[in-house]
C-alpha cells in the first residue's frame, strides 16, 4: 500500500455525478490469498499480515450524486448487520474475516453526504460476493429485507446465474442471505455486456477472470473519467500485472483484462477507484519497464 501522508484530496464531478467514496469498514483476508503467487518478503512490508496471516482491507463503495439519481455502487460486507451478532451471519463469520466495528461504516459514510437508506436510487453491484454486496439486505423486525427499499438493484445476469448455482471453489462467497431477498421481491434487475444506456455516462466492463460476470463500473465523460475496479484491481497494488489473487478464478484471464483496461486508463489518464486498498482511494496510472505502475493517490473529498 501507498504512503497514506503522500495522497493528494480530490473533489470530482462527472457528467451529472458528483462522485464521493463511502466507506463500509474493514475487514481481513488471507495476504498470501489476496498476492497469489507473489512472495510474501514482497508483500508483507507494505501490507502487513496479522497473527493469522490476515491483511486489513477496506470495503469501499462510490457514491454517485445528482439531481435525479443517488447511485451506490457496491456495498461492503455489510458490517452494520455483521457486527450486531445475530442477524444475517452471526458472530463466527466476523471473526473468521475479521470484521471491524470501529470506524465509518455504509450508513454513516453516506449521511456524511446528507442521504439516507431511503435515497438511493439505484445499487450496482460489481458482483455478489459477500465482500461488495453483503450490504444489500439486513433485518428490519426480524425479517431480511432491501436495506435500500426505494432502489433498484443491478448485477450481471452471468453473475447471478453463478451466485443462485456456485461452483464448489466460490460457495462461501456467494450468500443467498445478501441476494435472495431482492429476487424475491423483483427489485433486483440483469444486465447483459458492456450496458451503456441504463445511466447517462456510465458503462459497464466486463470481467471473467475473478468470477463468472463481474462488472467493473466506468464513469467518464469528454473531460474526465474514473473506473470502479472492484476485484478485478482490488488495491493500488494490484495494479502490476503480474499481482494477481489467489481467488480469482482464472489468472491468466485477469491479466490480460488488466491489461486492456489498463492501456485505456493510462491513455486517457482517468483515475482508477480501489474497492480493497485501506488507505489509497483512487489513483492514476503509467506505463513503464514493460508493466503498469501506481503514478500518484488520491482521497475523494
């Protein structure tokens, strides 16, 4: 990870977004699972490992703010729900990944921006691994429901055919507690592909190398872009090519789709936005010695 003191504050507006970081808190995972094949005397300085070899890692939605529409975009672990003990997973759970119930969390980090469950519009979701969607549902008098009952809810059709049916590698990822109950109730909708015309200036990139279906978000517009990597570039130090984690499903495939994003990243200088890195928020990319480098941090204000 980068040095926290060096990140620069960025205020960003895109087409009709203002764009903002939302906090969900963190939680841990395995080092060695998050580097795959890169050494820990390689990693471990700059992301270093717990008693049980876990990293810290944020999980970080965006929140996009206009006039007509309050877009989230993921929803971190769900950590509100988590941390209470006795909802949707229990108290195991918080303890394997490390949940934290200090700091901001989802509905804290969007009253800083003045809006409420009730505001989101729209909730897209990268995928529906537990760590990007586990904010989609919680208890309301003892029954699971939408956290954000006015919103619409959004996934790739391929990811939601592997959510309902997973394979036995991503089982424990995919919990029907963050996604059965918008199924039920018709608020969660399919896309197919690179959909660029549910949103003005946003369209989707698809991934298969982490999971079946993730959608990675671009925002831009003539003058300026920023993309919501999700799993496909989950912390600024993923941004080497050869960084890949051991839970991607197809590691050869995740590089050569960092690869093509990449190379339009750096083209256009747009910001890449890290759902996983604890401290850089987003930053912007060069290409040199062969490979792709982290140039300069920011932190959305």
């Amino acid at each position: 990870m980068q040095d926290p003191k060096t990140l620069q504050s960025l205020a960003l507006t895109i087409g009709e977004y203002e764009v903002h970081s939302i906090p969900t808190g963190l939680f841990g995972l395995d080092g060695g699972a998050m580097f795959g094949t890169v050494p820990k005397t390689l990693w471990h300085k700059t992301n270093p490992a717990d008693e049980h070899n876990r990293i810290d890692l944020e999980a970080r939605a965006l929140l996009l703010k206009s006039k007509e529409r309050n877009i989230l975009i993921d929803n971190g672990v769900g950590r509100d729900f988590v941390a209470k003990y006795g909802e949707k997973v229990g108290k195991k759970f918080a303890e394997i990944y490390k949940v934290s119930s200090n700091g901001a969390d989802l509905i804290s980090s969007l009253s800083r921006h003045g809006i409420k469950v009730n505001d989101i519009t729209d909730v897209v979701l990268s995928h529906l691994h537990f760590d990007h969607a586990g904010g989609s549902t919680c208890v309301r008098d003892g029954k699971l429901v939408a956290t954000f009952p006015n919103a619409t809810y959004w996934v790739q059709k391929r990811n939601l055919e592997v959510a309902i049916k997973p394979n036995v590698r991503e089982r424990a990822s995919y919990l029907p507690a963050n996604f059965a109950p918008l199924i039920e109730t018709g608020k969660l909708k399919t896309l197919e592909g690179e959909s660029s015309d549910v949103f003005p200036n946003i369209k989707m990139y698809i991934s298969h190398g982490h999971t079946e279906g993730l959608q990675v978000i671009v925002i831009s517009d003539d003058k300026n872009g920023i993309v919501y990597c999700a799993d496909l570039i989950p912390t600024s130090s993923h941004i080497r090519l050869p960084y890949v984690m051991g839970y991607d499903l197809e590691p050869l495939k995740v590089i050569e789709e960092k690869r093509k994003l990449l190379t339009e990243v750096e083209k256009k200088k747009w910001y890449l936005f890290f759902e996983h890195d604890p401290f850089v928020e987003a930053a912007h990319v060069e290409f040199r010695d062969g490979d792709f480098h982290y140039k300069e941090g920011f932190i959305l204000q």
